[in-house]
C-alpha cells in the first residue's frame, strides 16, 4: 500500500499494496510517486509535508508529558517562560536563586519556570471489514488521514501512538517521536489492513484505553458503524485524553447507489437483510443517518469530544487544512 | 339488478391468485454493504427459507384487488331493469332539413335532434328494435332493424343535415312501410316541425314527435334573379329578402359580382314580411351575382337590438348572368306577321327572311344562325342547328304528318312544363292543324285529342326542336298575350335564353346538362372544389344528368373535348378528378322535371344552386301535432312492451380505468418523483438532496414501499 493518499483512486492505491513497503516506496511517496511510477498529483508531496509541518494538534489543556518537547507542562522545569516564586529549602540548585529579591527583601527565593514537554498524540485506525468498503475505500482514506496527523505530531517532537482496532483487541504500534520516523510510521500504516469476522468496537476502544500511559490528543478513525458505537467513544473519552472522531462515511453510504427488491448482505457479519429500495426508503435511510450522525455528534459533545463526520471522497488536504481547524482539531 | 353474464364470475379466482403473488417471496438479487446496521428499520423481511411470507399490508394489493373486482363486474355485465317506455319496434325519423341547421338551441337543432333520438333510444325494451330514417331532401335508412343501441347510436350520429327541403312525407311513408313488419311498433319522429307537414300521408301506428328548437328569428333570401331588358341596355338584380322573424330587424345586403362587392344597403326588414330589392347597377359583364345577408351596423329606433338570425343557409343566394350575346334567327317560309312580331320583340335578337326555294337553292345555308323557324314549309335539306317548326305540310325528320286536324280539342299540358311557363292556353282554339305522330325524341307540351300533339319539344340529334302542329292564323293564338310569352318560352329554350337559365336549381334536384357536339362529356367543378365529369346518357339526346347538388352556390361546367378535335377549351382530364360518372338513365325517386341550364353554347357555363325554400325559412319550430295525427291513436292500455336495460358496465369501466392509473401512479411514483427532481435540478438554486463532503445531508420521507 503506497501511502501516496492523494489519488483519487483507491483502486489504483489498492494495486500497489504490498506487506512490505521499501524506504524507495516511502520515498516515492515523500516525492508524491506512487510504486507503479505514476506521479500522485496531490498529497504527501514536498510541497504538502512543508505544509503539514505548520500545523500542529491542538491541545486544550496541559498534560504531563516524558520527554522535553514544545509543549506546556504541568511541571515546572527549565524554560524560559517565569510561572512563580517559592521559598528555598536546601537542596535547591542554587542557579535558580532570585538574587534582586534577596538583596532586597533579604530572603531566598526561587524562580520557577514552566517545563515544555512531549504529548503522546494516539491515532486509532478502525481496521473493521466494514471499513474496507465504499468508494473510495474508508480504510484506504482512514489510512491517509492518520499518516497526516501522525506526520503533524512527528513534526511537532510529539510521540506518536498508533492504534489499530480490529475485533475485540487493539495492536499499539511501537510510539515514534522526532521528523525522523515519518518514513518508519509510514511504512507501519501501510500494513495495516482490514480483518474479517465481526469487530466489537467497545472492546477494542476499552483495550486500547488500558495501554494509555500518557495523555494527550486522541484522534479515533472509524465508521462507527456498531450498535454501541456511543459506549466505544465513552470509554476512549474516560482517559482524560483529548479526543476527536473522525467519523468516515463513504458515498456510497451517504447516499446508496440501490434501487429495486434487494437482499443486501453484511460485509462484517453476513447477516442478510431484504429491503426494497425506492426514494421513499432512501429519504427513510437518509434520515435516520442524519439522526445517528446528530447523535454521535450530541454524545461527542457531552463528553467534550471533538465530532467530525467526513465522506471518505474527502481530499486530505482538504481535512487537514478545512475540516481539522475548523473544529479546531489542529492549528497553524 | 342481474347480471347478463354471470359467467365471468369465475374471474374472481384472479383475487386469491394476487394474493398468493404478494406471499410468495420474491428471490433478490444481493448487494454487499458495509453494514446492515442502518438499514435494520427499513427492511421488508429478515431472511428466511420459507418460500411464503407473511401478508402485509399494502396499497398496491389493495389497489390491484379492486382492480380484479371491478374488471370482473365489467365481465359479468351488471343492469339495472326498469319498464319501457317504447315498443319493441320502433321506427325513428330524424328530420334532416335545411331548417335543421339553425343554431337557437347548441350547437344546431340537428346536433339536438341527434342527442335527443339517442336518449330515446333509452326507453327501448331490452331486445327491441329500432329503424332510423334520415328525412333529408330524400328518406334514407341509415339502420334498419338493429337492436343494438350503441349501433343505432352511430347510425343516429352519421346523420348530417341537408341543404334542401326534407321530405317528411317521404320519410313518413317509408316508416310506414317498416313500422308495418311489426305489430305493435310505433314511429318517433324527431324534428323542429318548421314548415308545413305532409298531408297526404297516412301512417297505420301511433307517431310520436319530439320537438326541438327554441326560437324563430330567421332572415332570408327568398329569391335572386338577374334579367337583362330587351334593349340589352340594363341589368336588373331581383332580390327578396324575408323576415320569419316576430320582430322588426335591420340586415346588411351585400351584392357581390363575380366575388367582388359592388353595393350594399341596409333594410328594414317588417314582421313576418318579404322586402324586395332591385338593383339596377349590375356591372356589365359579371357572370356571377352573390347576394348576402347580414347583421347591419346599427338598428333604426324602436328595434330590438341583437336579434339573432339562427339559420345561415339561406343567408346567401346566388344568380348566373345571362350571356347577352346577340343571336341571329332566320325565318325560312312567309313569316306572318304575328310571328316576325314575336320574335323582333326578343331581346338580342336579329332577325332574317328567306323562301324555301331559296334555302334550297343555298341562299343563306352558310350562316351562322342560332335558329331557323320553318314557317309552313319544309326545309330540304334540314339546317344543322335549332329549329322551330310552325305546321310541317309533309313528313320529315321532324315529324310525320298523317293528316289534318279540324277544331281539335286542347288537351291539359303538364304543369311543370318550362315552355308553358306562364303561359296560358285554356282560352286557346285552332282551327286546323296538321295531325303529327309524335316522334321518339320529343315530348308532349300541349296535347291534342287521342294522343296527337299540338306542340311538341325535344332535342333531336343534339339539336333542340319545337313543333307546333298548327299554323298562327289557323289559331287565335296570337291574338292572346300568352303567344308572345310562348315565343320568349320557345325561343328561350331553343336559342338557351329560357328565362329559367338565370333560375336557381333546388338543392339535391337534378339536372340535364347538354353536352356540345364536339365535346365527350362534361367536368363540373362544385362550389367546395370538388370536380366530377359525366358523360352524355346513352340515350343519344346529348345530354348528360348531374345529381349531385346538394352544396349550396355556383356550379361551373366545362366541356371536355373529343380526342382529336382542339378547342379553346381542350385540356387533358384533371387526373385528380373522380371517375366519369355516366349518365344515368334513371334519376331515382327523387328525379323530378329536370332543371334546365344554360349549356348549349360550347364555352364555360354556370349554374347555381339555392335554397329559395320558403318553408325552410319559416323555422319556428312546433309541437308536431300535425305529424302525431297523421298517425293512429295509440290504444289506452298499450300492451306492456317489456323491461329496458341500463347497463353499468360503462361507468365501472371508468371507475376501472381510474383506479388502473391511480395503480400505476404508486407503482411509479419515483419515476414521476425522479422527472421532478430533475426538473428542479434543471433550475438554478432549486437544487435538492445534495450532501456536502461531510456527508450529514439527509431528508424526511415517507416510509412506505411498492
């Protein structure tokens, strides 16, 4: 799979998939090439990674971090930005002594400054059967759309965690931190791939909740298409992490190309369905996918999750730079 | 109620067949979807494996049931019976009279007439039988016998009015005859009962009139003649306008030569009056006169204001012209002076002499005359062109004279004689006249005793000829003022300057039309357009017979030549024309004295047809009872005829036809739904149901299905 997700074909994304992707396939992919040669006119070119490394995820609130980075922490550490005075008790490196107060006031004070750290930025990929299905492939553009928020947390020294959903469990991909591993997370996304069979959303948010050490933004890429689909954004909610949903939808679900007497089958669990489809059945489906998005947006909200519902035809580019700040999931 | 087919009941098995479709599940084809999850509310069925599913409730079954029942009560026929109101042999007349075309009731008395003989036709006892007689200028049976009413109904709409006068006494007769197959049967007529109704009919069942028609305001041409003075010098129009009308009314005449206007006055017109008009200033030259009536501009005082005039026929008439050219006549013998009176007091006319020594030794036997007169003597040989003979001494090919006749007794002429017109001879005595066996080619104008004749016409070998049996001074004939009226008459007739060649020929009569020597027929251009050609009749008297005149207006009559011989006139036949008609011997019933027309010339010739029918003029309309008592009383107590039908099916057929499309509606109700929306994407900013790129559009709809 060539991360080059600016072809507007997933077709043609689809053909190039391999279990191992090259550094000279990420490079072409850095280059906008794809592996058959072609020139991806789009994405993950020069161009749009210059881009991608002025944006950085928002954070609402400080978290402590691990490692010294740009971010503000709770801690106070060795920056350049004053947060406070307080008494100084043996031990304290004397450096950090306000000498102007001591001749002053004659006392011993310490200046404290604020600590910058890393976050961990978590990326979890819903790789559910129903996820590789639509046009263009949801899986295919949860894929590209998690490449370029991880590259902006690479970007901004953050860690990177890496999730992938699929049936009752979640593989953590091994966290990366630093510009450097862009290539390594890009050839780890390219594995990624769909997994038969059913997958229970929940169990999979809940195990991967339990692996989280460090707070900091979590982006939850999935069609959500599960019955507790509200419960599975609960419990990702539940770490204190700051979460957003990337709730991906294809066209074809948005609006189903189907018409006549039907028999339509479940890409996940097989289950059949018979339905006759006409305008008066699509308004219904219409409005009850405006009805489920209303809802999942109303339980994002309640639990001060950002809701972002997008078609998989979305452009990166445009979710990057559109539909991301514009609900102020990531800045300039 | 009963059904008359009971039958097709058995199409009821149709509903449990419908139903058992809509349990039988339908095999599917299948479509993978991400997830069923959405669609788990809108679903029909959950899978199963049972080929049966349970019914559910749908507007279609509903629909497509009603459907089958109502087809199946189309099949079976349902009546509602109820008691007759006719017999069971019925003969309706419709009258089809010019009078029929006048527009007081919607859209025209006949359009009434037809709607009310088909309403009748409703009291017809189931099985009956109905005869339906068109009383146009002729009776004709358009149905004879039928007994199904939607066949008398079409019978009853092909009738079409005519132009003439309607022959009810015909007609009557005729449902007499048919009413007479039958016991029992009745006659119904349907008429205005304007004009005068038969008296000389009787019918041996009961009749029945249903009138129609409201009002009688009508104005009409009565009558449009052309004459020319004897001088030649001036040209009269006659015209006779009638009011049938109650009140007083002003119309426009406009007179009209050769299609262009050249007068018209306004007339006031009295009550229940003739306002006759001549007008002198007739264009010289004009063939054709037209006259035509209309609604003047404005009404004098004391009229009432938008009287309507309801029969357009009679609101135009036409006239032909007489041709003026100047004729020559020579007299071969004495020429007494009563007759050179006579005949020098003809308009147009010169006048010459010669002996019959002369005429035999070739004096003036190459001149183009019109005419000769044989006065007393024999021409030897007989001039090739019209002739009047006055008391041939001997046998000839106008005659064979067997004798002589002393004081013989004048016989009755036929009243439709054109040559006696106006013309009286009951005062006439002769003297001494010769006795002449009628020949094959002539007939009797004035008959003598025992089937001699004293005057006797035809045309013989393609050349009209007059005899008259005695001489003038044997006869106190010119000493009467019919002779000078005879001689125009006679004279008229041989040279085609009969006063009746300006005279108007009734609509449907028909006509003799003389076809010139040179010429095989005639081609005859009526006034729609429309050319016929006929030829001469076999009988070998040169003249041809037309009938078809029932269109109102000019006829124009064109020899056709001969093969080989050129004309002026000589054309190819108009190969768009129909089929020579050939002449026919016998007219038909309707055949009376045949109309004389200005024909003998070789040229162009016209004749005009006009509806110059006072009694169809006169449309008020009347109850009929002048035609219920040319019938019998119709007993007290009728005989009961039985019980009529009305049958249903018609209406359930609509129904039916309703609820198929309200069927087909749902069934294709995203189609029209689709061509919508389409329409609405077609104009900008109408456009719907578009989803952005996030894809969270959606509608509220209906959440039933097909």
């Amino acid at each position: 799979m060539s991360l080059a997700p600016g072809s507007p074909d997933p077709a043609e994304a689809r053909t190039t998939t391999a279990p191992e992707v090259g550094a000279q396939a990420a490079q072409d992919a850095l280059a906008g090439r794809s592996a058959s040669g072609a020139i991806d006119p789009v994405v993950f070119d020069e161009a749009f990674l210059r881009q991608l490394e002025r944006l950085h995820l928002v954070l609402r609130r400080s978290v402590r971090g691990g490692l010294v980075g740009t971010r503000r922490s709770v801690q106070h550490g060795q920056s350049v930005e004053f947060t406070d005075y307080r008494d100084y008790v043996p031990g304290d490196d004397l450096r950090a002594l306000d000498w102007n107060v001591v001749a002053r006031l004659e006392r011993l004070f310490v200046k404290l400054f604020v600590e910058e750290q890393d976050v961990t930025i978590h990326v979890l990929i819903d790789a559910s059967a129903s996820m590789d299905s639509g046009s263009p492939d949801k899986l295919w553009f949860a894929r590209r759309a998690a490449a370029a928020i991880a590259t902006v947390g690479l970007a901004s020294y953050d860690r990177v965690s890496v999730g992938v959903l699929a049936g009752r469990s979640a593989r953590r991909l091994p966290p990366m931190r630093g510009s450097a591993r862009v290539m390594h997370l890009l050839r780890e996304l390219s594995r990624v791939g769909p997994r038969d069979g059913a997958t229970d959303l929940v169990a999979a948010c809940r195990a991967y909740a339990a692996q989280i050490t460090q707070r900091g933004p979590l982006v939850l890429i999935s069609d959500l298409l599960d019955a507790q689909a509200e419960r599975a954004i609960g419990e990702l909610a539940a770490t204190r992490c700051e979460v957003s949903v990337l709730h991906v939808l294809s066209p074809d679900e948005l609006e189903p190309p189907l018409e006549g007497d039907l028999r339509l089958v479940d890409r996940e669990t097989g289950q059949r369905v018979d339905v006759t489809v006409d305008l008066a059945t699509l308004d219904a489906y219409r409005a009850r996918l405006a009805g489920w998005q209303a809802m999942l947006g109303d339980a994002c909200t309640k639990r001060r999750a950002a809701y972002v519902p997008v078609s998989s035809a979305l452009p990166v580019a445009d979710l990057m730079f559109a539909e991301l700040r514009r609900r102020n999931v990531v800045g300039a | 109620m009963s059904l008359l087919a009971p039958l097709a009941l058995v199409g009821l098995a149709a509903i449990p067949v419908i139903v058992a479709l809509y349990m039988l599940r339908m095999r599917r084809p299948e479509r993978t979807v991400s997830s069923t999850w959405l669609w788990t509310e809108l679903v029909r069925d959950v899978e199963a494996n049972a080929p049966w599913q349970r019914l559910r409730r749908s507007l279609l079954l509903l629909l497509q049931l009603l459907c089958a029942l109502l087809l199946v009560a189309v099949l079976v026929r349902p009546v509602l019976e109820r008691p007759a109101t006719l017999a069971h042999d019925l003969v309706l007349v419709v009258d089809a009279s010019a009078s029929m075309s006048a527009t007081d009731v919607p859209l025209d008395r006949l359009d009434a007439a037809r709607r009310a003989a088909i309403q009748v036709l409703d009291g017809l006892p189931a099985g009956g039988r109905v005869s339906i007689i068109e009383a146009g200028d002729t009776a004709r049976v358009v149905a004879n016998e039928v007994t199904d009413p939607a066949r008398a109904a079409r019978a009853i709409d092909s009738i079409r009015a005519s132009t003439g006068t309607g022959d009810m006494a015909e007609a009557l007769r005729l449902a007499d005859a048919l009413a007479a197959r039958a016991t029992g049967s009745e006659v119904i007529v349907v008429t205005d009962g304007a004009g005068i109704a038969p008296t000389d009919v009787r019918v041996r069942v009961p009749v029945r009139v249903v009138p129609v028609g409201r009002e009688r305001h009508n104005q009409a041409i009565a009558a449009l003649a052309v004459d020319i003075d004897p001088g030649g010098l001036r040209r009269q129009a006659f015209v006779s306008i009638a009011n049938q009308s109650d009140v007083v009314v002003t119309r426009r005449l406009q007179l009209l030569a050769d299609g262009v206007p050249f007068t018209a006055r306004d007339l006031r017109l009295p009550v229940m009056s003739r306002t006759d008009v001549v007008i002198d200033e007739v264009p010289r030259g004009a063939r054709i006169l037209e006259a035509r009536l209309s609604r003047a501009d404005a009404t004098a005082a004391g009229e009432t204001a938008d009287v309507p005039d309801h029969l357009a026929l009679d609101d135009a008439a036409w006239a032909v012209v007489p041709e003026d050219r100047t004729r020559q006549i020579l007299v071969i013998g004495p020429a007494g002076v009563f007759l050179r009176t006579a005949l020098s007091l003809l308009p147009d006319v010169e006048l010459y002499g010669v002996s019959a020594a002369e005429w035999t030794a070739g004096t003036a036997r190459d001149g183009d005359w019109d005419l000769v007169v044989l006065d007393g003597v024999i021409a030897d040989p007989l001039p090739a062109t019209p002739i009047l003979a006055i008391a041939p001494p001997t046998d000839s090919a106008l005659g064979d004279v067997l004798g002589a006749l002393t004081a013989p007794t004048i016989g009755e002429p036929a009243t439709d004689e054109p040559l006696l017109r106006d013309v009286d001879l009951t005062r006439l005595h002769v003297a001494r006249a010769q006795r002449i066996e009628l020949p094959s080619w002539a007939r009797v104008v004035l008959p003598g005793p025992t089937d001699v004749p004293l005057i006797y016409s035809g045309v013989r070998d393609g050349l009209p000829t007059t005899v008259l049996a005695f001489a003038l001074e044997q006869s106190d004939l010119p000493l009467q003022v019919a002779w000078p009226i005879l001689a125009a008459n006679i004279t008229g007739e041989l040279l085609g300057r009969d006063p009746s060649a300006s005279q108007p020929v009734r609509p449907g009569a028909v006509v003799q039309l003389p076809v010139p020597p040179d010429a095989s027929g005639l081609r005859i251009t009526l006034p729609d357009g429309t050319v016929r050609e006929v030829e001469p009749g076999v009988a070998g008297d040169g003249l041809a017979t037309f009938v078809e005149t029932r269109q109102l207006g000019v006829y124009r009559v064109e020899p056709i030549p001969k093969p080989g011989v050129d004309g002026p006139d000589a054309r190819p036949s108009d190969p768009g024309a129909s089929s020579p008609t050939p002449a026919s011997a016998s007219p038909g019933p309707a055949a009376t004295t045949p109309a004389a027309v200005d024909l003998r010339a070789s040229g162009t010739r016209w004749f005009a047809v006009d509806l110059f029918e006072p009694t169809e003029a006169a449309i008020t309309p009347s109850d009929g009872s002048a035609l219920v008592a040319l019938g019998t009383p119709a007993p007290e107590a009728p005989a009961t005829a039985g019980v009529a039908r009305d049958e249903w099916w018609p209406l359930l057929l609509l129904v039916l036809l309703g609820v198929l499309t309200v069927e087909w509606l749902v069934y294709e109700r995203d189609g029209a739904r689709r061509i919508r929306d389409r329409l609405r994407a077609l104009v900008p900013g109408r456009a719907t149901g578009a989803s952005g790129p996030s894809g969270t559009a959606g509608s509220g709809g209906r959440s039933g299905t097909r």
